[in-house]
C-alpha cells in the first residue's frame, strides 16, 4: 500500500453495544423479549413508510444485530429465540415488499449483467459527497460519520455472510474483495478499525453501537438491506449486486470525502480512511463487476435478475437516505434525531 500506516494506537475494542431507546410497538416489542419482559408477543406489521419507517427498522435492526456482536446483558441464545425469528420474518417481509414494489425485477441475460451494473452506477448521483467535499462544515462531517457508523464499524461483515453460499470463480472474487476489506492480515487496515479511528479523531465516540438512538430510520434501512441480503441464501445474488454497485459508486465519493475534509484543514491522518477507499476500491469495481456478479450469473443464470435487483435496491435506499440528509442540512438543522423524542419507558 502506498498510503502510510494509519495509526499508532486503535479506536476501542468493538464490544457489545447497549439496547437502544424502542421508537414504537415494533421495537418495544423486540426490546422486551431481549430483556426478558415479554413473552411470545405478536404485533401488526403496519406501517406507512417500510423503507424508512422508525420503529420498523430500529426493530430489525435489533434482531439483526443479535446475529453480530449482539447486545450487552443479553443471552446470546436469543439470536435463534422462535418469536423473535417469526417477528423479524414479519419485519423482514414488509420491507423487502416494499422495495420489490419499487424496483421490480427485470430480466437480463447473464453476460450482460456487468454492463447494466456499470450503468445503475453510473446514473446514481453523488450529492452527499458533492456537499461534503466542496460546501460541508465539520459539523455536517461529524453528522454523516454517526449515521456511517451503522455500517463502516462492522464494514464488510453483511457480505460475508455469503462466502459459504458461493464457489468457485465467485467465491474465489468475493474473498479477495473481502480480504483487503479486513485488512489483509493487519488489523490495522481493517476498514472497520480504519473508521473507528477517524471518529476519535473527530471527536466522536467510535464505540461499536454508541449513536444507534440518533440514527435515522432511512439510514437504518441501508444497513437492514445489507443484513437481509447476507443472512438469507435466497438473496446471495442480491447480496453480490449490491456488492458490486457498492464498488462501482465508492471511488469518487470518497475522493471527494477526503478532499472536503482537507478543505476544511485536517490532518492527513483524517482521511486515510477515505484515501484507502479510493485506491482499493477502483481495484475492487472491477473485481466486483466481473469475477463476482459477471461470473456469478455464468455459472447460476438463474440469479442474473436478483444481482441487478441487489444493485438497484442499494441505489433506491441510498438516494431516499440522501434525500433526508440534504434536506435536514440545507434546512440548516441536524439530520441526526433527538434521543429525547422517544419515550425513556421502554429502555432497559
């Protein structure tokens, strides 16, 4: 690598976070099972905005995380409790359902599955990292690193889930994609421990979980979709489109990410995170583009139409999360939510 080694000491070691403050029925719900306090509850799956609502994806997000590093104080038997299991499956449905609805499968011929995933990517627009690197104040950059954390301090783990799932020319891509992600073998340059470290240089708390109650329901969405995609075996071909569009959109933004905060006069040791991104990352579009997806429908045709589904989802989620972000900021307020507004009754 030609980017100096990035630290001489680590961000905290990821432990178990706390449970979060519950933002509805859902994750009161979820919540109260982790905790003991409830028995085998059934609730109404009903809400207005699946792809973003609160309490819907606090709730998943939840019964997710049990699958990670799971919560402190709670039994990690509870990741295969039967309730919690028929819940998320409800959780889960309404939330793949409503993304189905809005990005409907297409079908493609497996050799032009690369091609179409170079122009979901190309057509996607870059406005949080546009704001950032040419206009953002630190503030706005402490704001988007809180809402990253959801995913960046575990970085790589969703796609993980799909090693065992794949062979071949496949697998063989996905792991070395996965390899550079964890750091090659130096947890130094793990991504995850990489963006732990810019938030302490930030000011920020780089614990893994510690801003889960000011994280928004959009920004939940994006990470759920990961977890949805990972965890079921139905969904590996998904979970390999959104890989590869993933790579296709991450060189440039984080070129931008790094220059705004140079813009701004930090430190080089502030952005290696993002540097890193861009030299690895325009290594990975290629490798993603074509030894995984591209040779993935190859060899299971049958899962060409759920790798271009998995690119368009990501593109869906990350452009309503965008949406709400900018708006917050051009309104000049916090896109980040008021731990206050939900009620303390429900926190363990």
């Amino acid at each position: 690598m030609s980017i100096d080694h990035p630290m001489a000491t680590r961000p905290p070691a990821p432990t178990a976070s706390r449970l979060p403050i519950a933002r509805g029925p859902l994750s009161a719900v979820v919540i109260d099972r982790l905790t003991g306090r409830a028995a085998g509850t059934t609730v109404d799956v009903d809400v207005d905005d699946p792809l973003g609502d609160e309490d819907l994806h606090l709730a998943l997000y939840v019964c997710y995380e049990l699958h990670y590093r799971g919560f402190d104080g709670v039994d990690d038997a509870l990741e295969w409790d039967q309730h919690l299991l028929a819940l998320r499956g409800a959780l889960e449905s309404a939330f793949e359902g409503a993304i189905r609805d809005e990005v409907p499968t297409e079908p493609i011929a497996p050799a032009d599955v690369p091609a179409r995933l170079r122009a979901i990517a190309e057509a996607g627009d870059a406005q949080i990292a546009t704001f950032l690197g040419r206009s953002a104040e630190r503030w706005h950059y402490e704001e988007f690193m809180i809402h990253r954390s959801a995913y960046h301090l575990k970085e790589a783990d969703p796609h993980s889930w799909v090693i065992p799932r794949l062979f071949g020319p496949a697998k063989a891509a996905l792991i070395d994609i996965q390899s550079d992600e964890y750091g090659g073998g130096d947890v130094d340059w793990m991504h995850a421990v990489l963006f732990g470290r810019t938030m302490e240089l930030l000011g920020l708390d780089a614990r893994y979980g510690a801003y889960l109650n000011r994280i928004p329901g959009r920004t939940l969405a994006t990470v759920n979709l990961m977890s949805l995609f990972g965890l079921h075996r139905r969904l590996r071909g998904s979970a390999m489109g959104h890989l590869a569009a993933f790579e296709l959109g991450s060189a440039r933004p984080n070129r931008l990410y790094g220059n705004g905060l140079r813009r701004l006069g930090l430190r080089d040791d502030v952005t290696v995170f993002f540097d890193e991104h861009v030299e690895a990352d325009s290594v990975h579009d290629m490798i993603a583009t074509y030894d995984l997806a591209g040779a993935l429908a190859l060899q299971e045709p049958i899962l060409s139409a759920d790798i271009v589904f998995g690119a368009r989802a990501l593109e869906l989620l990350d452009a309503r999360w965008a949406d709400r972000v900018l708006g917050r900021w051009r309104a000049g307020s916090t896109s980040l939510l008021n731990a206050e507004r939900w009620s303390t009754a429900s926190h363990p």
